[in-house]
C-alpha cells in the first residue's frame, strides 16, 4: 500500500464505490444529489489524502477547485475549516443550481486568475475531460500551488464505461457517431458534446504527463482509480486494463 493514499485507501470501500455508482444515475435527473453526494466524497477523499501526505486535515488551508460548477462543493469543504475559492469558466454552470457564489471566479482553468503558488490544495473534478488542452490546465493547476502543496487532479476515462457520459455505452462507437444518436434519439444533442466539450483522455495521456514533470517542479505521489474499491487499485498499473475499468483517474503531485 502507498503510504501517501493509505487512509484514502483504506476508505475506497466496496459499499462506498456501489453508493457512488447508483448516484450517477442522478447527474441529469437530479443534479443536487448526484452532486451531493460526490462534494461529500471529494472532501472526505482530499482530507484522507492530506493526512496521509501531510498529517493534518483541512482546517485553515486553501483549496481551489478549478472548474467547481455551481457550488456544490463549497460548503463541504468549508465545514472542514478550509477557505474554500473555485474557478469555472461557463457563467450559466456557475448559476445552475442557484447556490450563493461567494467564492467564485469566473475564468478558464487553462490560464488561471490566481497568483502563483498562492493555494494549498488545487484540486479539479471531471473536469479535464471537458477541456480542448487539458495538460495546460494541470500545469497552471501546478504553478498556483504552493511547494509542499497538493495538486488533485480527478477526470473520467474515454474508454471506461462512463467515457461516453450521458451517451452512455455508444461512445465506444465513436464520439460524433455516438453523440449523432443521442442526437437522433433525444430531439437535442448531448450537454457534452463530443469535440467540443467533451474529449477523449485517457490514462496513459495522464500518466505521460505526470511523469514528464520536472523532478525540481513536482513530484508524482499516486495514480489511483477514484471510484473502485481499494482493494482494485491495482488496476491502474496494467495498461489496458486500466483504461477499460479504472473509470476515474486520480493524479497525486506534491510541489516542489
């Protein structure tokens, strides 16, 4: 067991992953629980992994949350006494839930309006999926950390069975075909749309990049399934399995 992730781990229960997957079924239906549901685990996830690495909670620190939507995660983090900011380019995702926005910015992840090295935790959700460059975005999300800081970047697989999103399965079809049949079958195209906010990442692309930081810059801690339970995490050690079944990958670099 890696020592940085050994709470995380420990926590990565077969009961928690089942939750989890029965929640997503919710995205569209029912945002305010799916979303519920992931800002309690994101937070639970963040401060598992901070003790590992650190040794403390969350309490005083700064985290960022690039591309944080409308909200939903804010006071999770903020009832673990951290000061909590987001940055989310699309005004109407900003508003969608009609949540106060008191520590939003409006901005792209992939030049962001933050000082360097300025927060101790920069962390980003689903998000890089949806980003045309999304290796820019981590590497902004790098320079506004602080050394000894956490950089958390957590994003859905192409070719795992949620690639696709509310397409579901068809995406191994192809993405224009598979967003042509959304299209076809739904009177409207997908919210994610194939080549234009949503994009095919894998976790070797992940992984090649991490790896290709700088050892002066930062270092890679874990690379680890979110969703799966601990007892997988194996999985993203093998190649091909882990783009088939590893659903989220999470990258785990400390600041130098």
């Amino acid at each position: 067991m890696n020592a940085a992730t050994s709470r995380a781990q420990r926590r990565a229960t077969l009961p928690r992953s089942a939750a989890l997957l029965n929640h997503f079924r919710y995205e569209q239906p029912d945002p305010d629980r799916f979303y519920g549901a992931l800002a309690d685990d994101s937070v639970e996830l963040i401060e598992a992994l901070h003790q590992d690495v650190n040794n403390t909670g969350l309490d005083g620190l700064t985290v960022l949350d690039v591309g944080g939507g409308p909200g939903y995660f804010a006071e999770v983090f903020r009832s673990r006494g951290a000061d909590y900011i987001s940055v989310e380019p699309d005004p109407t995702e900003m508003h969608a839930a009609g949540l106060p926005q008191r520590a939003s910015v409006r901005g792209s992840g992939m030049a962001l309006p933050i000082f360097t090295g300025s927060v101790d935790i920069c962390y980003s959700s689903n998000v890089a999926e949806h980003v045309r460059d999304p290796w820019s975005m981590a590497q902004e999300m790098l320079r506004v950390t602080k050394p000894g800081g956490l950089m958390l970047l957590s994003y859905t697989l192409w070719y795992g069975p949620f690639g696709g999103h509310e397409m579901g399965l068809t995406h191994y079809f192809g993405g224009a075909r598979a967003a042509r049949w959304y299209t076809r079958k739904h009177g409207h195209p997908p919210k994610n749309l194939y080549g234009t906010s949503l994009f095919k990442v894998t976790a070797a692309d992940g992984l090649r990049w991490a790896r290709s930081v700088p050892a002066g810059q930062a270092t890679l801690l874990a690379a680890f399934p979110r969703y799966l339970p601990g007892r997988l995490w194996w999985i993203m050690r093998v190649p091909l399995l882990r783009e088939l079944l590893g659903s989220n990958l999470v990258l785990m670099l400390r600041k130098n």
